[in-house]
C-alpha cells in the first residue's frame, strides 16, 4: 500500500502541473484585459444621457453579474459555433471570462467615476471642454488609480475561476491533474498540490494588491 | 411558445435541485461565517489561528478546486459522502469564508466608544457582543452578505460538474438530447437571474426590517 501522501509522485508531476499553471496565468491575464477595457465602455455606457444606451448596459451587467459564469462558458462554448464563429475553446473561455468580469469592473470603474467631485466636470464645462476631453482628460485620470486595487482583487477572483475552463475542453492546471488522477488513479497528490498552487498564488497576488494600495495612497489618491 | 415549454419540466426539476443547495449551504454558511468572523477576532491565538487557517484556504483557492478535491481525495482517506453532501459542505464552507470576512469587517466597524461605553458600565464581554456590538453589525452585513448569496447562488452551478443534476447539469442532459442549444442555455440564464432577484429583493426586505427597528 503506497502512503496517503506520496512525496516523490508529488515531485514527479510538480513540473507537468507547472507547465499547465503557464496556461491559466496566460488565461488570466488575457481574461482581465478584457475585462477592464470592456468593463470601461460599460461603465461609460451605462452613464450615457440617452435612456436608450444606459438601460440596456445596467441590465447586461445586472444579469453576467447574477448568473453562473459556468453557463456562460458553455452558452458561448456552444451557441458561438451555432452562430458560425469558429473559436479554439481557450479563446472561448477567456472571452467568457473576460465578459464576466467586465461587468464587476465596469461597477468599480462607475464607483470610481461618482467619487470625482462634481466642481470638476463643472470646471472642465466652464472651460468648453469637449465631453470626451472632459472624461479622457479630466474624470478618469481621477476615477482610476484609486480603484485599481479593487480591479486587482478582481483579477486574483478571476484567476480563481480559471478551472472553470476545465469544463469546456481547456487543458489547464485543474484538468491536467484530473488527467494525472485518471492515468495513475492517484488523485491525493495532484489535486492537493493544484490547491497549494492556487493558495499560494492568490495569496501572492492578494499580498501584491495590499502593497499597491498602499503605494497608491502614498502617491496621492487622497482626496 | 409551446416549444419553450416541452423544455419546461426537466428543467425546473434541476432548478428545484439548485435552490435547494443554495438554500441547505446559505443556512449552514451563516452560523459559519458567524462563528469564523468572531473567533478570527480573537485575543487566543488557538481560537483566531484555525479560523484565519480555515478563511484564508477557502478564500485562496477555487470554489472548483475544493469541491473536486473533496469528491476524489476524501473517499481515498476512507469518507465516502454521497455528492450532493459534498456540494452543500463545501459551497457552504467556501460562502463561511467569505461570510467571516463581512462578519469581522462589520464588527470592526462598531464605533470604538461603544465598546468602551460597555466597559466603562462593566459589562462582561459576551454582553458587550450580544447587546452593543452585534445589534449594529448585523444591519451592516446585510448588503455584502446578500453579494454572497448571489455568489453562492452562481457557484451552484459547479455541483454539475460533480454529477449533480442541478439546473445547469439538466441544460446539458437536454441540450444532448434536443440540440436546442440557444433556447436550452437561454432560459437556463434566466432561471438563475430570476433566483437571484428574487435573493436580492429577499435580503432589500430584510434591510428594511433591520432599518426600522
């Protein structure tokens, strides 16, 4: 009978599952550009005048942020190619990713945006700004580096649901240890060490966000 | 509109499925959260340490990762729990710890002078945290906690891949069989949407109840 805890099998399958950790750092990273670019035209459409823009951007957020980002893995997954769109099924999941999470930043973008005070926007009329000079130049150089730590927690919380593309075909850490548990049915080492590894890193990248906070404060985010 | 519902059933029966883990792992997350968020707060480092133990390794690792890990690596220690067992414990010990977090916030929140007002009067410290501190925390969780739920409420949809026939694993099991992919997958998201309105009308309810008394 081997040991509940097998250090050299352990050992032996830390560099495959590091080779499969490459593949949810890369799905994260992209998952989070587009989250905060798309979560920025959000926010701005969701502020926009017209009725007819702003209703309809609160109610896509409203509803990516109430329903499980696991089916609209597989709604993308699956309806994409329904509609001819031909995607590789990582490409897929970090775009369902990425639109997940825009919506939980375009909120944060939106709180940052309410937190410029008004006399700005007032000041940047009195000076006949444009409303795009307005905001590129005046409200969001404002509004964004006191939320980047709360976009940084986004990204840890998102890095944290990258096995979630496991269930659409995406061989990444999660699924790689499934793998390794099926071949040699041994399933204690590699699903505690990709526990370990995801421990580890959230709390590296939590750690990282407190420190930024604290630079950014330092730096001038009081207001 | 007769289409729509020869999918109805088969998926209301997951949804039933759904409701009920959310509503079973919601009431054994808040007496969670509650006992983890205060015993993190602590001055007995054999208290506060398991408890920031306990928060920190739910917190920092995927809700999937610990659901898997709890259906494969359990059984091979010798507990053999059935798997909608395994997706109440751990969806409910993952929404604890992130309960523990808005628990300790809202408590630390508590103005300093209220406590030292209850001091001051000699209360023992288990009143002060009964009849002070906890009277005005609790409105304060309210909102994150209600957050939590929806969460909790989206994380259901991992038990499917554990073989639960929750509303996510029946949009699968239907999709195979009619291959009406689009409509199968877009009456499954409003199904969770409509759920959790329903959570957040629930806890506005709750709010106001808090705010009147």
């Amino acid at each position: 009978m081997s040991p509940v805890f097998d250090w050299a099998f352990a050992l032996e399958i830390l560099p495959t599952l590091g080779e499969a950790l490459i593949i949810t750092v890369q799905a994260t990273l992209l998952g989070m550009l587009v989250a905060v670019t798309l979560g920025l035209v959000l926010a701005l459409l969701r502020r926009a005048r017209l009725k007819i823009i702003s209703a309809p951007a609160a109610l896509f957020i409203e509803f990516v942020r109430s329903t499980p980002l696991l089916v609209q893995m597989y709604f993308l997954f699956y309806v994409l190619p329904v509609t001819g769109v031909q995607m590789s099924p990582l490409t897929t999941g970090i775009l369902a990713l990425g639109v997940h999470y825009a919506a939980y930043c375009a909120e944060v973008y939106r709180a940052g945006i309410e937190a410029v005070p008004r006399g700005q926007v007032e000041a940047a009329t009195a000076l006949n700004m444009s409303g795009w000079r307005t905001a590129v130049g005046v409200v969001l150089p404002q509004a964004i580096p006191p939320v980047v730590p709360a976009l940084g927690n986004y990204l840890v919380a998102m890095f944290k649901d990258t096995p979630l593309l496991s269930a659409i075909t995406v061989v990444e850490l999660l699924q790689t240890s499934k793998m390794i548990g099926s071949a040699t049915f041994r399933y204690t080492e590699p699903l505690t060490l990709v526990g370990i590894l995801f421990l580890l890193l959230s709390l590296i990248a939590a750690y990282g966000v407190r420190r930024l906070e604290i630079g950014l404060q330092r730096f001038g985010g009081k207001r | 509109m007769e289409d729509y519902l020869s999918l109805m059933p088969a998926l209301l029966r997951g949804l039933w499925v759904t409701i009920g883990i959310t509503v079973g792992a919601a009431l054994l997350a808040v007496p969670l959260a509650l006992a983890a968020g205060l015993a993190r707060m602590s001055r007995q480092p054999w208290v506060s340490w398991p408890a920031a133990v306990y928060v920190e390794v739910f917190r920092g690792t995927s809700a999937l990762v610990q659901l898997f890990w709890f259906y494969f690596v359990l059984p091979l220690f010798g507990l053999q729990l059935p798997a909608i067992a395994v997706g109440v414990i751990v969806l409910a010990a993952n929404a604890g710890a992130y309960g523990a977090e808005v628990v300790r916030g809202a408590v630390n929140g508590v103005l300093k002078g209220q406590r030292e007002a209850a001091i001051a009067l000699n209360m023992t410290s288990r009143q002060i945290m009964q009849r002070i501190v906890l009277p005005q925390a609790i409105p304060a969780m309210l909102p994150p906690a209600g957050n939590i739920m929806i969460e909790l409420l989206k994380n259901t949809a991992l038990v499917s891949l554990i073989t639960i026939t929750d509303l996510t694993f029946r949009g699968q099991l239907l999709r195979s069989d009619t291959l009406r992919t689009t409509d199968i997958f877009i009456i499954v998201l409003l199904l969770y949407f409509a759920v959790a309105l329903l959570i957040t009308a629930g806890v506005r309810l709750l709010e106001r109840r808090f705010k009147t008394r």
